[in-house]
C-alpha cells in the first residue's frame, strides 16, 4: 500500500472511531490518492484538489463538485499534521451552493390515494408491505431508511413502541405508536408470517422475496405509486417523495400545535425527540418550509407585541 493510500486508510479509522460514519468516503478518497500518484504527487494541493473535484464535468451539479472537494478538504487537514507541506483547499473554490429540495405536503386524500394504489401491487405481500410503509411513514414521521431498517424484534407490542436503533447521527429513540398503528402493524405482521413463513431477514418489513426492502426499489415504487394516484409534480423541485411524509408529519403537528394556542416554541425539543433530530433548530426548518405555518407564527407574534395584523 502506498503512503498515500495508507493516509487515506488512517484517516478514515480516526474519524470513524469518533463516531462518523463517512458513507462513500473510501471510495472517493481512493480514487483521489489515484489521482495523486498519477500526477506525480506526493501530498494534497489545492490545485490538484479542485481538478480531481471537477473530474466529473460541468454538467455535473454544483453541489456535488462542492462535497467531492470537501471530502478532500477533511482528509488534507488530517495530512497537514503530519505533513505541513500539505495544502487545504478552500471551500470557496468550489462552494456547494446546495438548494433543499421544496417539500411535497401531501393531503389527506393524497396518502389515500397512495394507499389504494399500494393495495393494486402484486403480489400480496408486496401490496401490503407498501401499504404498511406508507401508512407508518405517515403517522410516525420516520426517516424512510429507519422504517426500513426496523426489525421485528423493534416492536414492542404490549406497549406500543417502536425502537429505532442508530439511526442518523449515530441516535436511538423510542416511537410510542398510537393504538390504531399498533394493531395495523399486528395485522400486517400476521399476514407476513402467512404468505412468507421463512423470511430471508429479520426485518419488520420485506420484499415479495422474504428480503428486506432496498431503498433504491422502494423509491422507484413510491415514483411509480405516486403516478398511479395521480399525484404530479408542483414543480422541477417539488416532486412527490418518500421523504414528503415525513415533511407532512411535523408541519401537521407544528399547525395543530399553533391552531390550538400551544407555545410552540417551548413544545418544539419534544418534536425534535420524536423525530431524531440533532437540535430543535433542524425542526424549525419545517415551519419556514409551509406559508401557512409561516403566516400562524407571523401571526401569533404580532398579537404578543400588541401590533394588529
């Protein structure tokens, strides 16, 4: 192993033994070290830096030239202590300029839709596993890869609780469920053990194949649900998507909270718990991403100071 490459090798075991969990980071680190050696280099340059971060072209998104220069600005500055020769590109040279994606809040009559167009998949159990999915994504507000890591042993059914193990930011919870998803999931359960006895996995949720469910498959199928129920695109930036329940969850919350005079402000680290984020601030995202949620805490704010609206 080169020394670049076993650079590379160290510096991914520091920071995972801190607790990052650096998803495609080998990859992209690997590649880059290629790239050093290619050139001729013996350490990190920001001009290599920023050439490598744009191997991929300028049709390539901004924000995607931006991550793959700030992998590299993580791993020059662990070099730079031990090799001050080594130089830390700044971000500057390729920011990211990344843009959220508009939530898609979905309606009533939209998760029915999505539903009934779940219950039209083949075969059965694939039908109710979908819509199993959908039905919990509503009503818990979960992540869609924690409901896909979610075995059965993370049910407790006495009490009506999901655990989520390890899930972003390296956060276990607990999901108390309301009675009525409690006994949805049984009934979901009861069929699985029927039309699949012997699953390949331990996983609450599986495949037609007894396997667990694989992120890219669930998002062609929600895609391809989402057509079927006659759900369209808003906008090049607002599209129908998993993640679009789970928006709806916290901004229905955060509007029942403030339709019904709660301090929002003061109940707000209790959504934050229930939904794994890693400080209310990541919650309160949600309020400036819904107008109306926006013109309740206008305002509610305008009352308090005495201001009519």
């Amino acid at each position: 192993m080169s020394a670049l490459h076993q650079a590379v090798a160290d510096y991914l075991g520091v920071r995972r033994a801190l607790g990052s969990k650096l998803g495609g980071y080998d990859r992209l680190l690997a590649d880059f070290a290629a790239y050093l050696e290619a050139a001729g280099a013996t350490t990190v340059t920001s001009e290599l830096a920023v050439a490598w971060a744009r191997l991929p072209g300028d049709d390539a998104h901004p924000a995607y030239l931006g991550r793959r220069l700030c992998v590299v600005r993580g791993f020059a500055r662990h070099l730079q202590a031990f090799d001050p020769a080594t130089e830390v590109p700044p971000a500057e040279l390729l920011p990211m300029r990344e843009c959220r994606v508009v939530p898609y809040l979905y309606s009533e009559a939209d998760i029915a839709a999505l539903m009934d167009a779940a219950r039209l998949l083949t075969p059965a159990l694939r039908a109710a596993t979908y819509e199993t999915l959908i039905g919990l994504l509503t009503v818990t507000g979960m992540r869609i890869g924690e409901a896909i890591r979610l075995d059965l042993g993370d049910v407790d059914w006495d009490e009506g609780l999901l655990t989520i193990r390890d899930s972003k930011f390296d956060k276990s919870r607990e999901v108390p469920l309301h009675p009525t998803t409690t006994d949805a999931l049984a009934a979901y359960a009861r069929l699985r053990d029927k039309l699949c006895p012997r699953p390949k996995d331990a996983s609450l949720l599986v495949s037609a194949a007894g396997t667990r469910l694989v992120y890219v498959t669930v998002r062609h199928t929600f895609s391809r649900l989402a057509r079927r129920a006659g759900l369209e695109a808003r906008s090049q930036r607002c599209r129908p998507r998993p993640h679009g329940l789970r928006h709806t969850f916290a901004s229905t919350v955060l509007l029942e909270w403030y339709r019904a005079g709660i301090d929002v402000q003061a109940h707000l680290p209790l959504l934050s718990t229930y939904l794994g984020h890693a400080n209310p601030s990541s919650t309160y995202w949600y309020l400036s991403a819904v107008p109306e949620l926006l013109a309740l805490a206008a305002e509610r704010r305008e009352r308090t100071l005495g201001v009519r609206p």
